[in-house]
C-alpha cells in the first residue's frame, strides 16, 4: 500500500518567503569586509580576474585553507550576475533558501512516516538566526550546508530505495562536500563512521561504502594542501578555548534558547531506537568531538562559524522531539512561534553577530559608500584622506576593504591606525609624513568611536596647520569632515 500524499510542505513555503525577506534586508546593509574580498579574489572576479578554472584552483591553494568548491561556483555566478556586493551576497542568500528546502528534504528522507518532523525542521532552519545571517555574506558557509545536507538526503534515500544513480551520486555530493569546506573533512569522517558503525545490518553496507571510497580517492590530492595550512595554523594558533566555543555556540545555534533545545533534544531520544535518530546524535555529538579534539592539538577554531556543520542536528533533534509533544498541538505551536521570533529579534540585534568571540568588525555601508562618493567626486591626488572606521587596536582588519573601494584612484588614503606604517617613527610624526603639505584634508570617522590618542594627535595637527572648512557627510554612522590649508572654497 502507498503512503498516503502528505501536503505539509505547502506550509513551508511561508517559512521560505519569511527567511528570505528576515535575510534579504541584510544583504546590502554592511560594506565588504576581508574574508569577502578574499572570496573575490580567490575566484578570479572584479579586479582580480578573470582565471580560469585551473588558476582558480592554483589561487586558492596557495592563499586559503578552503578547498575550490565555492571558488568555482562563485566564479561562474560572477560571470553571469557582475561582481558587485549585492550580487555576490546574491548567490550565499539563494544557496541559503535553497538549503532550507533540502533540510526539509532530508527529514522526510530520514523518518518518511512523520511528515511533520520536516516541517518543524524547516522552522527551525529558517528561524535560525545563525545560519541567517551567513545568507548576506559572500562566503562558502551556505554552500557548505547545502551540499551537506544533499549528502545527508541522497544517503538515506539510498538507503531505503538502491539504485546505481543514487550511489553514484551519493559519490558525487561526497567529492563537493569535501571540497567545500575545510570542515567537510570532519562531516565526512562522521557519515562514514556511522554507516561503518551503525548500519553493517542493513542489506546495502557494502554498495554504500564505494561512494565514501571514490570520495575519499579524490580527495587525497588536497590533502597536501591541507598539511602545508596544519603546519601554519601550529606555527601561528588562532584556535578558542573549549569553554569559550561551548558557551558561545550554545548560544547563537539556539537563538538564546539552549533550555528549550536541550529539553526537545533529550524528548527526541524516546525514539533512540530509530537509525536516524541515533544518526543525529552521532553527528552532533561525534562532530562536536572531533572537532574538539584536532582543535586541541591544531588550534584552528578561531570562531564557531567554522564548525557550522553541526547546526543541522542541532535543529533537527528539536524537531524529533516537538513530534513528542502531539498531544499537545498549542505546546508545540508556542514553540515554533516563539522561535521564529526570536530569529526575529536577532536577527535586528546588530550585536548578536558581531559580539561572538573571533568576529571581525564590519563597516556600515550607508555613511561608507556616502563618504566614498564625495571623495571620489571632490579629492584630488595631492589631498591627505584618513579614515577612522574602528577603535586602533581593531582597525588594521579594515585596511582590505578601504583599499578594495578605492582600487584604481591615485588618491592619498590611509586607516588612521595604520597611517605609514612601514615607517618606525612615532605616531604623531608618520602622521605628519602622511599629511605633508596637503592643501586639503579630509577626515571620514565613524562617530561612536573612542577618541583616543591618535584622534587627540590628529585634532592637534589639523588645529595648528588647517582650517576645517564643511562637513559634506554626518550621518549616524559616518561623518566627513573637510579642512583647508589656506581658505575654505
């Protein structure tokens, strides 16, 4: 007898049309930051390129420890869609949307009998306000995810249905997931391990060990990559410690509600029984550990975003246990809703983000590309352009993304931290050096900025030598300020 046809994932259509609006206002809100640039870089796009595919893979192992993958893809959505910051984001936002509809996928795979544990997988995957913000970045992380998950997927539905085209293509999405991701390593050490471990009953153990082999094979030519970036990564550790990555991935992969989680995930094991529900506990826990573990003797975990790839279980076994609670459908509606919220506030919680351990800050890009605009318009090549976009100890994260806006312009530009820097003289005199005999200066600063010494050392020379003349931008997160040599226009 068929399974009866199950319309549930008409329900989640809503649930992608809402991720994609709480994810799309993001997505031109902040200028470019360093990873992105690199992004860019590494696939051959703007400025940058065009490379072919084989420089592309030559680039990239020589300048990142990320595998080609996203470099590829990125490269030919570039060549279709130009290289602007909307348009790369672009690729990570529809990646992202399309990994919500796969996870949904994977749990009707998973336990095809209950329909609605894939439903409230896609709440919680697009409530998720985590992974909804790497949907506005010009980065791999989606990409990742998705081909994560489509692994996931096409390996339970090889399980249930054999067939040569789905081993094959289990093959397949093995080869990306490794080539996606440095973390793809330990994803696929974990889907091995548990078909390895936990499956040697099922009729189809040796069919479905081929594709892990033909994956791995291929695999092994970036395995010298890998171990040229093991040997930077021990000469330079960069690496949290395990208390700061618990804590801080506890929080933001629950959106602030690690109780309510923990309480869904445990009622999830009254099902332990079920092969799948023991496969979301080994990839969550058996992830979570070896990650741990190489992090303890390579410390490369810098920040949580790079362990990503076990934020599907982490949603999923709530899921499992919200089935638990059927008798108590209002229950299990407040839960959905008050998670759904809570990406909400979040995800207009500019902090939440930008407060985890390892972040690097971004720039706002309103004032930013404002500021840039009148520069562009009004600078001349003899004028001295500072900026001060960040506190000093941080802003040497932002020279990459100044210099990217104003590639190609003969304008004098300079992060105020990093004002000539390869000179050993004091701050106040490479301040001096850079200024020289400007007849204009032009100061663009981010206005909740700390003074500090090196504003108080450039108010001092500007005070004694200029006459500050107009302010062609003030607005909340950026303020441009003009000083003449001699007489203002």
């Amino acid at each position: 007898m068929s399974r009866p046809r199950s319309y549930i994932w008409l329900a989640v259509i809503p649930l992608l049309l809402f991720a994609a609006w709480l994810s799309a206002r993001s997505l031109n809100i902040d200028a470019l930051w360093i990873d992105e640039i690199y992004s860019i870089y590494e696939s051959g796009g703007a400025y940058f390129g065009p490379l072919s595919p084989l420089d592309i893979a030559f680039r990239v192992s020589a300048s990142s420890t990320w595998p080609p993958i996203y470099n590829f893809t990125l490269a030919g959505w570039g060549a279709v869609a130009g290289w602007s910051p909307l348009a790369g984001r672009a690729l990570s936002w529809l990646l992202g949307l399309l990994s919500i509809a796969i996870i949904y996928r994977l749990a009707r795979e998973m336990l095809p009998q209950k329909p609605w544990f894939a439903f409230f997988a896609a709440v919680f995957m697009s409530g998720s306000a985590f992974y909804l913000y790497y949907l506005h970045e010009l980065r791999g992380y989606t990409l990742h995810i998705l081909i994560g998950c489509s692994t996931a997927t096409l390996y339970w539905r090889a399980l249930r249905k054999p067939g040569r085209h789905l081993t094959y293509g289990l093959a397949l999405t093995l080869v990306l997931l490794l080539y996606s991701h440095p973390f793809g390593q330990i994803w696929f050490a974990v889907q091995a391990g548990f078909h390895l471990l936990f499956q040697r009953r099922h009729p189809g153990w040796k069919r479905l060990i081929l594709p892990f082999v033909i994956a791995g094979s291929i695999y092994l030519p970036w395995v010298l990559v890998i171990l040229k970036y093991v040997s930077l990564e021990l000469s330079a550790p960069r690496g949290l410690s395990v208390e700061m990555i618990l804590t801080a991935a506890s929080a933001a992969f629950t959106n602030w509600l690690l109780l309510i989680v923990a309480i869904l995930s445990t009622l999830a094991l009254r099902r332990w029984r079920k092969k799948p529900i023991q496969y979301l506990w080994w990839w969550l826990l058996g992830g979570t550990a070896i990650t741990l573990i190489i992090n303890h003797f390579v410390p490369f975990l810098f920040h949580i975003r790079l362990m990503m790839a076990i934020l599907p279980p982490l949603l999923l076994l709530p899921a499992a246990g919200l089935l638990e609670l059927k008798r108590w459908r209002w229950l299990q509606v407040t839960v959905c809703i008050l998670w759904l919220v809570m990406g909400i506030y979040l995800s207009n919680n500019a902090e939440f983000a930008q407060n985890l351990p390892g972040t690097i800050p971004s720039i706002s890009r309103p004032g930013f590309e404002a500021a840039i605009e009148v520069i562009n318009e009004r600078a001349t090549a003899d004028d001295a352009i500072l900026f001060r976009l960040e506190d000093a100890s941080i802003e040497d994260w932002l020279s990459a993304p100044l210099h990217y806006y104003f590639f190609g312009t003969p304008l004098h530009i300079s992060l105020l931290s990093t004002v000539d820097e390869e000179n050993d003289a004091s701050f106040e005199q490479r301040l001096s050096n850079f200024v020289g005999n400007a007849p204009w200066v032009w100061v663009a600063a981010v206005p909740d900025k700390a003074a500090g010494e090196q504003i108080t050392a450039l108010a001092e020379l500007l005070n004694s030598r200029y006459i500050r003349c107009e302010i062609p931008v003030d607005m909340p997160d950026m303020r441009l300020e003009m000083y003449a040599q001699h007489q203002c226009p």
